[in-house]
C-alpha cells in the first residue's frame, strides 16, 4: 500500500521494483533528493498480540533496523508503543532510537500522561469535581533530566545543570472518560492489558503474589528494572514482571528509591479483580500474620513472634527444617510485609562475622532489627551470639533504637513430643 503511495506521488521516479518498500523510498531519495518522516503508532503490537511468535517478532525487528538504521532517505523515525525497545541479551535490536519510558522519560516526562495542571484546568472547565478525580487517577510520578546547557542561567549562576522537575501524572483516557460521563469509575478493565495482569500475578513467578499483597496493602516492593527483554514472554524472575507492569501502567516506579507501587485507587480495584479467586485467601492471611510478626518484634513480643515464626516455618515446608539456610528463608518469608518499611540484607558482614538477617530502616522513626537464628540451643544461645560477635557494632549509629532478636528451633525433638517444631525467642533493645 505504502509503495502504490509513492508511485502516485512520484510518478516519474523509475522504480526498480514497486513491491520493494525498502528500494522503492531509496529510488525516490535518489531522483528527487526528499528525505521522509516515519510515524509509527503502536508498534509494539506485535509482541503484546503476538508474544509467543519469537521467529515473527525478529524479522519485524530486522525489516524496522534495515528500513530504518542509518539510512540518508530518513529524516526521523518515530515511534509509540506500551513497551520499551525489545532487546536481545543485554542489547537494544533498534539501537539508534532515542528511547523515552515509564522508567526514564527524561526530558518528555510531562507529556507521559496529563498533569495534575491540566486535570485541574479540565475539570474547572467542565464543572468537574478536581479532588475526587484525583482521589481516583492521580499517582504516578516521574521526573524528567534536563540536559546541561552552559548557557542556562541556573549553570552560569552556580556551575551545575539545572535540576529536573517532578511531575504528577494521570491516564489520560480514565480522566476524559471520568470527565466527558461525570463518572468517577475504573475503566481499566477495558483494556486489553487486563488479562495480562490476571495472567502474571496468577502465575506467582519467584513469590509474586507476597509482592503483589504487599503493594496492594499500600506498601512498595523494591525492583531491579535492568534485566527486563522489553516483552511479555522472557522473564527470569518478578522483577522483570514487575519491570512489564511499569510499562503497562500497572505500576508507578520511583527512580530515587527504586520501588514499585500501586499508584492510584482505579489500579487498586484493577488488582483487587485480578485477586478474587480462592487462592488468594491464604496469601492475604500469610500478610496480615506478616504484619502481626513486625508488629510484635517492634513491640518486643517474644512469645507471639514465636509463635508467628513456627507458624511461617510450618508453612514454607518440611524441607526447611533440615538446615539453617531453610530456618532464614522462612523467616525471610515470615517477614515479608517489612519490605515497605526496612532494606533485608542477609548475612550481613559485621567484621567479626555474618549477623543472619539484618533489617536497615527506610525510616527514620523505625528501629533496625538485628536476627540471630540457631539450631540445637535456645533463643538466649541466639542472643548472646549476636553479643560476642559485636554484630550490634556494625550498626552502631542506631544504638538506642534497635532491636535483637534471638530465634532458636531443636530439630532433635521427636514428632511425638509436644515441643516438636517448637521455636524460641528472645528480644531485647539495644
């Protein structure tokens, strides 16, 4: 079709071959010297419609590089689309774009969704409640880079760039169909990306439903978005699932902190339809027991945190008995509601040795918590290991709020016996 185009609008050229596209805009450059602009919209349809066709996908990437790539007849080539450039490996297969994404929008931030000025002014002008709008669309953030100009007043005034702007963000289509019905209401579930989510939650990649109860609980999940292929099919772990819901707008990532969260109450009902089933019963309980557990550590609670983490360990599986590493990946597990509220690192080098999980405070207000996890001897074992070993020395600058925490589980203790697969603990402030 695009080829008949140029025969119309050139019919003097000398075509070479009229159903060569490629050849056909190369003869026109060639006898008139007019360069073209190629918009393309949507143009990764292909791999949302047809994610498992791998052998299409590259030969639709191959004929756009060898249509497009350094080529004199093109001006400009550009392109929207839900997901970023697909890459092979670590590489981009369209390497010569400028790409512009939910996670680095860079200086075209603003115009990745309407403003909260431009929602405030549309809603003014069509007697609009503005707060419910917001109450209901408003969430995503992102900030653009300004690229250093040596002429910028900011630069000559103080020898640094200026810094960029951050901007509050609304979809577009939920705020005109909320505006043109006077309906505040989800309209996502219109689209076709909703069965994606469905889809992807339910398959729990690398314990994405805990993720997913923690984000709908109003907390975020902290991704590595750098291993992401830019499709909806090469995963090797959630966070690359998580990385596909920023871009489809399921997710609001911010860049200083590198979290995700839900940004708005219409993505939250979305998630809350894609959650209904029966499956899901035991992953919201698992949370709100996860909630408990902090609640008790922070309260120094040491029979129900206990119990809590019998109870997390009971559920991880038998397996997880048989060796310390087990007995630290449930209690991981146990506390996976902390995510929102502290960094894990485990095995946290303290100089003198290896404290098993340490929990950092993202904030102020919150104490850091130091877990020291034994086999074979009881909770105060635990605890005094952590004493020798001067782990609380490692964390110093919290002194006075922070808090030890001793487990202890006797895998000798026979499964007749009423304290079989019983766990200690001890706590204490330091």
């Amino acid at each position: 079709m695009i080829t008949r185009e140029l025969a119309k609008a050139y019919p003097e050229t000398d075509f070479f071959d009229k159903n060569d596209l490629l050849q056909s805009i190369q003869d026109v450059y060639a006898e008139n010297g007019n360069q073209f602009v190629v918009v393309i919209d949507e143009w990764d349809a292909i791999f949302r419609e047809h994610k498992d066709d791998k052998e299409g996908q590259k030969e639709y990437l191959d004929f756009l590089r060898d249509w497009l790539k350094d080529k004199e007849y093109i001006a400009l080539a550009y392109m929207t689309g839900i997901l970023p450039i697909k890459k092979y490996g670590k590489h981009s297969a369209l390497n010569m774009f400028d790409e512009y994404s939910m996670t680095y929008p860079m200086f075209l931030a603003r115009y990745t969704g309407f403003t909260a000025d431009e929602v405030s002014n549309l809603a003014e002008r069509y007697g609009r409640d503005y707060e419910k709008i917001k109450e209901w669309y408003d969430g995503y953030r992102v900030s653009d880079i300004i690229p250093p100009d040596p002429q910028h007043k900011s630069f000559l005034r103080t020898g640094r760039p200026p810094e960029g702007k951050k901007y509050s963000l609304y979809s577009p289509l939920s705020v005109v169909k909320a505006i043109r019905s006077g309906v505040i209401d989800n309209y996502w579930n219109e689209t076709e990306t909703y069965e994606a989510l469905k889809q992807y939650v339910d398959f729990n990649f690398d314990g994405l439903k805990e993720d997913v109860a923690v984000l709908m609980d109003g907390g975020r999940v902290t991704v590595d978005i750098t291993g992401y292929q830019n499709d909806m099919t090469s995963f090797n772990g959630k966070d690359d699932i998580l990385t596909m819901f920023i871009h489809l707008g399921y997710l609001g990532y911010d860049r200083d902190s590198k979290e995700v969260f839900i940004p708005n109450k219409e993505v939250l009902q979305v998630f809350k339809a894609s959650t209904k089933s029966r499956d899901w019963t035991v992953t919201f309980r698992a949370l709100s027991n996860s909630r408990k557990l902090l609640e008790a550590t922070w309260a120094c609670d040491e029979e129900t945190v206990g119990e809590l983490i019998e109870a997390a360990h009971d559920r991880a599986g038998n397996r997880t008995y048989n060796s310390e590493a087990g007995l630290s990946y449930a209690i991981q597990l146990a506390y996976y509601a902390a995510q929102d509220e502290y960094t894990i690192i485990p095995e946290l080098d303290t100089g003198k040795g290896y404290a098993d999980l340490a929990f950092i405070p993202k904030k102020p207000d919150r104490p850091a918590l130091l877990i020291g996890l034994k086999y074979e001897h009881d909770a105060d074992t635990a605890i005094g290991q952590i004493h020798r070993q001067r782990y609380p020395d490692r964390l110093e600058h919290y002194k006075g709020n922070l808090i030890l925490v001793g487990i202890s589980y006797d895998r000798e203790i026979k499964n007749d016996e009423v304290l079989f697969k019983h766990h200690s603990c001890k706590i204490e402030r330091a």
